[in-house]
C-alpha cells in the first residue's frame, strides 16, 4: 500500500490524506457508471491508502451518497466523510433517464433551502441515504451566483446567514460532525462567508489549480489567516488538462485552450505527464489539505495514483516559476515561487 502523507483540516483533529476521491462522476455526471463499476472504484481507494471521501446529495440525486454508504460501511474506521448539506431531495415522478446532467439518476428532484430546518434535515437525510451514523465534514453547496443567479443567491444567502450558519455550529458543537464548511465553484462568495462566522474547510474546485490561480489573492492569503483549509475540487478544470477540451462543465474558450497548450508544451520539454503536474501543483500551497479527482473506475483511478507518484524534476517547476503561466507569487512544489 503506498504511503500518502496527512495534513490537517483546518484548527480541527480531523487528518485527511493529500490525495481524496471525489464522487460525482461515479453517480452517473454526463455518462453512466455501472454500480459494480462505481462500488470498486471506491474499493481501489481504500486499498490504495485514501482515507478522504466526499459526496453530496446532488450527485446522481442520492445516488452518489447511497454508493459511498455501501462502499465505506464494512471499512469506515480512518476515513473522513464529506457530505453537503442546501438541498433536500424530493420524490421525482416523471421518467426522464437523464436529468440535470446526471445519466439514471435517484427517482428524486433537488429543491435548494439553506434555512436552520433545512440543513438540520439535509445532514439527517443524508445518514439515512448513506447508511452510516456520522458524517466527519458537512460543506454548504452550491450558495453563490455561479448556481443562483444574484437575486436569487441574495434570498439563500438571508437564509444561511439568518440560521443556516446557526445550525451548522450546533452541529459542530454538539459533536455530530467534526467540520463545517462550503463547497462551491466560486471564491468570492466564501470571502463573504468569514463575514458570518468561521470555517474549517472550503472545497473549491476549479478555481485554484495549475490553469488558473484566480482564488490565490485574497482568498487562500485569507483562509491560512483564519484556520480554514482549502479541499482542491476539480484539479483538471473540467478535464480541461487532461485533453477533453472541457472546461467549467463545458466546452473550453479559445484563451483556455491555449494555455493548456503552452503547458503542455513546458510539460513535455520536462518530459512530465500533464496530469501529474496538475495533481501535483495545489499542495505546495499551505492552505490546500487535500485535492480531489473523480475518477469514475478503478482504472482511472489507477492513472491518477501513477501521476501522483510520479517524481517530478525540480527543473520543471523551476521553469513553470518563469514561465509567466502561473499567476505571481503562488509558491510551487520544491520551495519555489513564481516570478
């Protein structure tokens, strides 16, 4: 079993490996994934030594949470589960196979409510969906713009403010999850959020990676200041760097496109695997606990433990640090900082 180092969520006892597995793509995002599929992925993790696990009632519309319950129960000691708390799940009686992106999704509908009663229902309803008594880290999802809309994020946001945020701490305190936190696609919505109360742990995805570091100033500057961590959702942008073309769920701009290709190019002159810089890239920042694929089979799964061990020359990120395609100042594996 390979060794993968720890690190800290936030001020909390809670230690996750620096390598998580994302559940999303298992529960059925864009393409179908067989349960057998789904289900040994998850077994490949934990025999890899992978002890953080996050899903979400989102994904797969409980799909995701039900597969992660029946894979982590027989093993559930030294793993830490995340789980998101904003939307509750309501019975869906049409007969779509595809909805919302999600290809044979639970026969449910998401309705959004981030009240005090809402995200006290959300947790429980997750327990039951995942099978297990207790849930290590429960993250808001989805509360911003990116998802609402302003007008819209400006009435969930009431809510969380005016008793969300309330429900979360009672949770804490009462010993029911160990963390709290948000989970989102965008930063500026949780430098607002210190501005309610504290935080363990933010999982962004996309915004802080090889590609692009827009969350790198004032956010993780922030977040290292307050005792939150940074969970690295969505290293490969979409699959951005590792050749699909995708990027924030959708077909990648021109300017997006030519980036990667200059990393690619700096890549190849190294002889370095793109995703194994890209994988590699977000912990060098002390504020990142842990990055999160979603690999959607043992296979995959299999590539990126590769890219992950895979020892990278200190002369690549020496020449990233020069290389004017990473945002100044974000300090690099091996010590270094870009120029």
């Amino acid at each position: 079993m390979p060794d993968f180092r720890s690190r800290r969520i936030g001020r909390t006892d809670l230690a996750v490996t620096e390598l998580g597995l994302g559940t999303g793509t298992l529960a059925g995002l864009f393409q179908a994934v067989p349960t057998a599929e789904a289900l040994a992925t998850i077994t490949a993790a934990l025999d890899a030594g992978v002890t953080f696990y996050d899903t979400s009632a989102q994904y797969g519309l409980g799909r995701a949470e039900h597969l992660l319950g029946d894979g982590l129960r027989t093993r559930r000691a030294g793993t830490v589960l995340s789980t998101k708390v904003g939307r509750l799940l309501k019975p869906y009686l049409g007969s779509a196979t595809v909805r919302q992106g999600w290809v044979d999704p639970f026969p449910f509908v998401e309705a959004y409510d981030y009240s005090y009663d809402g995200i006290m229902r959300a947790h429980d309803d997750s327990l039951m969906r995942l099978g297990l008594a207790r849930i290590d880290v429960l993250l808001v999802h989805d509360i911003g713009t990116f998802t609402h809309g302003a007008d819209q994020h400006a009435r969930y946001w009431a809510q969380l403010a005016g008793g969300g945020y309330r429900a979360l701490a009672e949770l804490k305190a009462s010993g029911r999850v160990d963390a709290i936190g948000i989970g989102v696609n965008e930063w500026p919505v949780l430098m607002d959020a210190f501005g309610i109360g504290d935080w363990d742990v933010f999982l962004l995805a996309g915004r802080y990676t090889l590609l692009e570091q827009t969350a790198l100033d004032p956010l993780l500057a922030t977040c290292l200041r307050r005792g939150t961590s940074i969970i690295c959702g969505g290293p490969f942008n979409s699959g951005a760097l590792v050749g699909n073309g995708q990027w924030n769920y959708a077909a990648a701009p021109p300017e997006v496109v030519a980036r990667v290709a200059r990393l690619e190019a700096l890549c190849r002159e190294h002889g370095v695997a793109l995703g194994a810089a890209a994988l590699q890239f977000p912990l060098a920042h002390d504020a990142v606990c842990t990055v999160l694929p979603g690999p959607k089979s043992p296979a995959e799964l299999a590539g990126i433990l590769d890219w992950w061990h895979t020892q990278i020359p200190p002369e690549f990120w020496a020449a990233l640090a020069r290389s004017g395609l990473v945002a100044p100042g974000t300090p690099l594996p091996g010590g270094l900082t870009a120029a």
